[in-house]
C-alpha cells in the first residue's frame, strides 16, 4: 500500500487567540511535532481575539472548583506572566463590581465568597471607599479585585504565533475537509491548496460548528452571533480603571461597564444586540443566508424565549442614546450624552473595544458559552 504524505502532524485551524495557543502548546509539551495552522484572513486575531475588551479577567464569577474557575484563575496569572516574558504590553489595575441597588447587595456579597473560595484576593468596600478608587462612580457596596488586568490580545496571539515555531498560512480559507480512519485528514483551501495532515484541531471561533461539519460531525451547539456595541468616553478623567455592575444571573451577558484601555482611552458598554451576520460588527453587514439559518436553529429561538425582555432593553439602548445615557448614570453619574462618542467597527480600539459576536447554544437553547468581554 502507497504510504501516505503528510505536510504536518497536526493541522489547527483558526488563527486568533485559541487556534495560535493550540500550537504554541503543542510545540512545548512535544518539540519536534510539525504543526500548521490555516487562517482565512491575512494575519492573526482579526475577529474575537482582536475585538474584545481586553480585560484579563480574574475568574471571580465562576462556581468554585468548576473548570472556568480554574482556567480563568490560572490562565490569569499565565497570560501576566506571558505579557511580561514577551514584552506584550499589558496591565493589572484590578477593577471594582459595584451594586447601585439594594437587591443587588446579596449578589455582590456572594460574588465575594466565591472570589475567596477561588483563591482571589478580594476586598469589600463601602460607598466612601469606593471614591478612593474611582471618585467618580457612586455605589452601595462594591468589590475590588485586584488581579484583573488588560492587554493587548493581539499581540499576545502574534508572539505565540511566532513562538510556537509552526507554519502560519494566511489567507487559507477551508472549503472542504476529507476524514478517513487512520489516514489522517486533508483540507482544501479555497486557494486550490490541500493540506494533509495526521490530527485536525478545530479552533475556528465564529466558524468553529462550519468547521464540526465539514469533517462530517454534526455538533450538538450552533454558533449564534450577537454583537456588542460601544462608546468612548470623551472624558477619559471620569474614569481610573475597570468598574462593572453587579451580573444579574438570569442573564447571560455583564452588564453595561467601564474600561480603560492600555492607551487611556476608556470605553463604555456593551449592548448585546443580535448580530445579522456571523462577522457582522455593525447594523450594515448583512449577510441573509446566515441570519436566516440563525432564525431558523430552534436552540436560537429558545433563547430568545428565555431572555426577550433583557433582549428588549439592550435594543432600546442600542437605538436610544439617552436610555444608554441612563443605564450608565447608575455607576457614572457625572457622564452626559455629549461624553459619548460611540465607537464605529472600524474604529473600535484592540483590544479595548467592540466584543466579537458569538454566542453558542444547544438545540434545547441552553447556553453553552460565550464570548466574555
């Protein structure tokens, strides 16, 4: 029997953040293993990884002992430690959750106990000592957590690229996948090019379920696209750091927050508005095959169910300047519709601006994951 030809031993797909991460794991735990990785666009992190806040968040919001937590209180004090290895600029300003509302105090406080059960230094304050971090920003109660941080993601996904010492094709778009049992996988690109290789790593992102399905897997979660929408603060001097709200858990987002970026430039929200397209970084980009497909996935329609009237609020700021206007008076008083220039797609800082859209579910519209901003 002919022996078959590989170009690589493992074949990762998807440039951004996960895909690049993938490779420079794989090169350190087996040196000499021959990885390449596809990405469509012309270099690394163009979608999530380059668009969303920045934040190196802590893990502060995650049931203790479950595998965000720790991933979330490990990759933190990982990625730092990378950030300054490889002169990525970066960060660690901590940031305040504050509760602008009395029913929000038993959430706050809980969020506490779990940040200690997750081993993060966290500290209670009350509403003078709020202002001695952010003298701007009025609350009830408010935690602060020290080892939240920013960084610029983009350059944190460059240096692993470069580090891994795997081949990176640019502008390798997937269009076809072959599977077969014990001869590997090959990929043609939309190029014309096939590239053969032993193992397959899925880290397509936005396109990741696409992906699933060309190797002839059906996966149980769909890709859904919601987008968040963003101002910039006109006066950056209102705000210090990060400060965020305190979740509500009935929904699946954060909330509207506050972050200053590496640059001193401070953004404000997000909206979560459904996204009509998969890439789709503003009301503009339409792209009807794929928002009709979104429509159609029952799991997308669940959950539309379950959060319509939280959905109906963040469209109401999305159209409405002075309900957005309201919704941050609530940590920022001092803030005036004129303070807010919102932030365009194109001008959207990384990494501390737009979220890239995506949210996954299951056919029962359960939420699975989601892009944290």
């Amino acid at each position: 029997m002919r022996a078959i030809g590989y170009d690589c031993d493992v074949l990762v797909i998807g440039g951004g953040i996960v895909g690049l991460s993938t490779a420079h794991a794989i090169s350190r735990a087996a040196p000499g293993t021959r990885v390449t990785v596809l990405e469509k666009e012309p270099g690394p992190a163009r979608h999530q990884t380059g668009r969303n806040s920045g934040v190196i968040h802590s893990g502060v919001y995650y049931r203790p002992g479950s595998l965000k937590a720790r991933y979330a209180v490990r990759g933190s004090a990982e990625m730092i430690k990378f950030c300054a290895e490889y002169g990525v600029p970066h960060a660690v300003t901590g940031k305040l959750i504050v509760a602008t509302d009395r029913a929000e105090l038993p959430r706050l406080h809980a969020l506490a106990q779990r940040g200690r059960e997750n081993g993060i230094a966290v500290r209670e304050l009350g509403p003078a000592q709020i202002t001695e971090y952010e003298p701007e920003v009025t609350g009830l109660a408010a935690i602060r957590v020290g080892s939240t941080g920013t960084c610029d993601f983009t350059a944190v996904a460059r240096r692993l690229g470069e580090a891994s010492g795997a081949e990176l094709r640019y502008g390798a778009q997937v269009v076809r996948i072959d599977r077969r049992a014990d001869r590997g996988v090959a990929v043609r690109t939309a190029r014309g090019d096939v590239v053969r290789g032993r193992v397959l790593v899925n880290c397509a992102g936005l396109h990741c379920d696409e992906i699933a399905r060309l190797t002839g897997d059906e996966p149980e979660v769909r890709v859904v696209p919601f987008r968040g929408e963003y101002y910039e603060l006109a006066r950056h001097d209102l705000v210090r750091g990060l400060v965020y709200p305190v979740p509500d858990p009935a929904f699946p987002f954060l909330g509207v927050h506050l972050t200053r970026g590496l640059d001193g430039s401070v953004h404000v929200g997000p909206n979560a508005v459904p996204a009509l397209a998969r890439e789709g970084y503003g009301w503009g980009v339409v792209r009807p095959r794929e928002a009709a497909a979104t429509v159609a996935w029952p799991g997308a329609r669940r959950l539309a169910r379950r959060h319509w009237r939280h959905g109906v609020g963040e469209l109401h700021r999305s159209l409405s300047k002075r309900a957005f206007v309201a919704e941050v008076r609530r940590l920022l008083p001092a803030v005036e519709p004129r303070d807010l220039v919102r932030a365009t797609p194109a001008s959207a800082p990384r990494p501390s601006g737009g979220t890239a859209p995506w949210w996954t579910t299951s056919s029962s519209g359960g939420p699975r994951a989601r892009s944290t901003c």
